[in-house]
C-alpha cells in the first residue's frame, strides 16, 4: 500500500476494501483501534496508519435480543439475537465488532478469551453499501 498522510483516507474506505487498520501516535507509540486523530495519552496529533492482522481474543460479549432499527430489518429480533463484543487484537488495542459464527440463542457457549479472526460484513440498502466489522472463531 502506498504511504499516505493519516488524515487523507478515511477508516471506513479501508473496512471497504476488507482492511482493518489502526492508527498508531508518532510520539508515545500507543497504538488506537478504530484510529484516532489524536493521541490520548501524550496528546500528540502525529498519527500513521497500521495495517492489523486481524486477529484477536474475545474480551466481552453481550447477545441481543432487542436491536436497533436497522438491525431489525436484517431479521434480528427475539426470537433471532446476534452478538456484539469487545475483541482484544493480538497487536493490543480492543475493537468493538459484530461477533459472527456462535450460537447467540445459546450465550453459555460462547468463551471470553475464545481466539477470533476479522470478517468483514457487506450490507446493501436502497443503492448504499456499507461494510462493517465483524470477527467469527479462528
């Protein structure tokens, strides 16, 4: 990939081409995922982006019964939950992501710390696609 400024590209064009990337301060090294714009730590305002591997520990999980709107219209309801987590990257850093291929209707058989690898989920609505982060057992 070419070298580009931090902020000429944005982290949902890299979802989109099935990248997931992070962004990494120049000063203190601490490493943000999604990317930030500015360092928390040492405020520092020179970022890079960093290519993850996309791999990972499950750290929490929650299945949902009750969803969103936009959810719903996906099919998720009561009787169809789906399951959201915190995925902590084997780089460092934790993601929030949609958690795909377990049993949400069957919560106890999912494992904090199970090993997880990035899937990239595509969604098309009335001519506009999206792509969302997701993780699935490695």
């Amino acid at each position: 990939m070419e070298e580009r400024a931090f902020n000429d590209i944005s982290y949902e064009k890299f979802l989109r081409e099935e990248k997931l990337m992070g962004s990494r301060c120049k000063g203190c090294g601490r490493l943000y995922v999604p990317p930030r714009p500015l360092c928390i730590e040492c405020h520092g305002a020179e970022m890079e982006w960093v290519r993850m591997k996309g791999e990972g520990r499950l750290a929490a999980f929650t299945c949902i019964t009750v969803p969103p709107p936009f959810m719903m219209a996906q099919g998720y309801n009561r009787k169809n939950p789906y399951c959201t987590g915190v995925v902590e990257l084997a780089e460092g850093g934790r993601v929030d992501a949609r958690i795909v291929g377990v049993d949400p209707t069957n919560p106890e058989t999912i494992r904090v710390g199970m090993p997880l690898k990035v899937k990239f989920l595509h969604w098309e609505e009335d001519g506009k696609k999206e792509t969302f982060l997701a993780f699935e057992p490695a």
